[in-house]
C-alpha cells in the first residue's frame, strides 16, 4: 500500500511534464506549463460519504471531504465512550481495577445483532473497568460500553446526555449521541470532522490510547465464564499478516451497520508525523477481476499517506 501512494505527487509532475512535451508536438509546438498542467487535473477523491486527514501536531486538516456532512457514525461512537471512561479515572472517580457487575438493564436494550465478545457478557458477571475497556475497544463489544455507561451516568439516556455535553465542548457540532455503543439509532448522527476533534482529545491521554492501539487482548475467566475470552481487534489495518495492515497504524475504532456503512478512524505515526484520518459512510467494492475491497480499510491507507506526504 505504502509503494503504490509513495511519491505520487512527484510522478503527477513527471508525467505532467511528458504531457506536456506531447502536447508540443502535436500542438505545432506550444509549450504546455508543468505546474498549471497539474493543477488543472482533476482533484484527488476518495471513495467514502465523508472523510477526513489531519496533521495531529497542528490541527490541519490536510485534506477533506463532506466532512461536514451528517452521517450515523455506528461504533467510532465508542471512542467518546472511552474518553469519558478514561476522564473518571484520570480524576479518581473509578479505577482500572474497580468491579462492576453486569446488570440486566444493561443486556436488554440492545439487540442480538449488536457486536459482542465470546461468549457474551452475562447478567451477573463480575468484571472490572480495565476488561471491559478490553472488550469495547479490541472486540467492540456494545455490552460493555452500556456496562460502563450504567456504572458512569447511572444509566444510558444519562450517559449519552454525559457524551453530548463533552461533544459540546470539544466544538463538534451536527452531533448527536443516543447511546454508548453507536448501534444504530435514527437519532444518532455525527460528522468527520466531530469524530475527529473527539480523537484528537482522546490520544492525549495515554490511557485511552494503550486501548485504542491494542491488537488483541484476553478477560480471565470470572465468577460465570469458566474459560477465559480471547479478543482480536476489529481493525484489518492493525492486524499482521492482514493484507490491509498499516504498520504505521498505532490505534483505531471500526464502526460497521447497514445505514452507516463501514466508518473508520485512525491514529497513524511515522518518520515524526502523526495523523488521523476519519472515514464514514464506505461500502465494499468488487473490483473486475472478482476481488471485493473493503474501502474503509483501502481508503484509510490512501488518506493516511496523503497526510504524511502533505503533512507540513
């Protein structure tokens, strides 16, 4: 992925240049620019409802598009869910070691479809911050996040109340959360550029970022599952061996649901330069040759080294 973007802007100039030799002669020699050949080639554009890249060391948004526009953001609504969980903690309300038990109510308001770990959580269960953390950042699981909302909020209409006051201050705006999870919801809606302010706040806390940048992780067996539950992150990008792996990756948050397409965000580091990208809205493709791609993850990559290649 990296060989094919590399230098891209370099190898418009050449051929821009070739072009414009071409057209010379067969123009009864007049001479075409380089530079204004480039600039009058069509935008680079990417296949997504809205997405974004941003220099994380300014805040520049490196490039952007419908970034504005109002989209279900399915479980990159998590990240928020993260950063609020990891603010109590940071301000001694809770801990990482602190129990909580699995309510009923937190089970029975969301659907069997809604993501979960393996087995599921149960009613009852003994668990603590840290393992359900584990569970919505690696597996995305929705039980834990309302899990967390209950033991945060009290409840989680008065989480998701907690969640759009914090999306406030941060300045997103056309943003609207309804539940910790991001299952979809007619309500809910959100945009790029809101999903990337709140993960801009998110990685300066080292915490939050030891979640959202692990691969995989194990829960111990508790007090009624008697083997232990194996996670693997939902992201291809951070995955070894995945043919969409990223090295450069260090975090991210898959969202996956039919009305809002498969969304992604991503922390990505290398030669000093940090970005984050933000797409939503993507859809697979099957290519000519019978190949289905998935497009959050290929056009993640795409936006990641647009960002580094244009980061200053």
């Amino acid at each position: 992925m990296k060989l094919l973007f590399k230098n891209i802007k370099k190898k418009i100039y050449t051929l821009a240049i070739i072009g414009a030799m071409l057209s010379a002669t067969w123009s009864n020699y007049v001479v075409v620019d380089a530079e204004e050949y480039v600039a009058q080639q069509p935008t680079i554009a990417f296949d997504a409802a809205g997405c974004l890249v941003a220099n994380n060391t300014t805040g520049r948004i490196i490039y952007s598009q419908n970034a504005d526009a109002i989209l279900e953001p399915a479980s990159t609504v998590k990240i928020m869910t993260a950063l609020l969980t990891v603010e109590a903690i940071e301000r001694g309300d809770i801990a990482l070691d602190s129990p909580v038990l699995v309510s009923s109510t937190a089970l029975a308001s969301l659907p069997s479809d809604a993501s979960h770990v393996e087995p599921r959580l149960m009613a009852g269960e003994a668990l603590n911050v840290d393992q359900l953390l584990s569970a919505m950042m690696v597996s995305s699981d929705c039980q834990a996040c309302n899990v967390l909302a209950e033991l945060l909020g009290g409840s989680v209409p008065n989480f998701a109340a907690m969640m759009n006051a914090r999306a406030v201050q941060l300045g997103c705006v056309n943003t609207n959360f309804t539940n910790p999870s991001g299952y979809p919801d007619n309500k809910m809606y959100t945009n790029a550029t809101s999903l990337y302010l709140i993960t801009a706040e998110a990685i300066k806390h080292p915490l939050f970022n030891k979640y959202f940048g692990l691969q995989s992780a194990v829960i111990p067996a508790t007090n009624l599952c008697v083997a232990p539950r194996i996670l693997v992150n939902t992201d291809a990008l951070m995955i070894p061996g995945n043919i969409y792996y990223n090295p450069a990756v260090i975090g991210g948050k898959t969202g996956t649901a039919n009305r809002a397409g498969q969304c992604l965000v991503s922390v990505a580091e290398r030669d000093g330069k940090k970005v984050i990208s933000v797409v939503l809205g993507a859809r697979n493709r099957t290519m000519i040759d019978g190949n289905v791609i998935s497009m959050r993850y290929y056009e993640s990559n795409r936006l990641i080294e647009h960002g580094f290649n244009n980061y200053w």
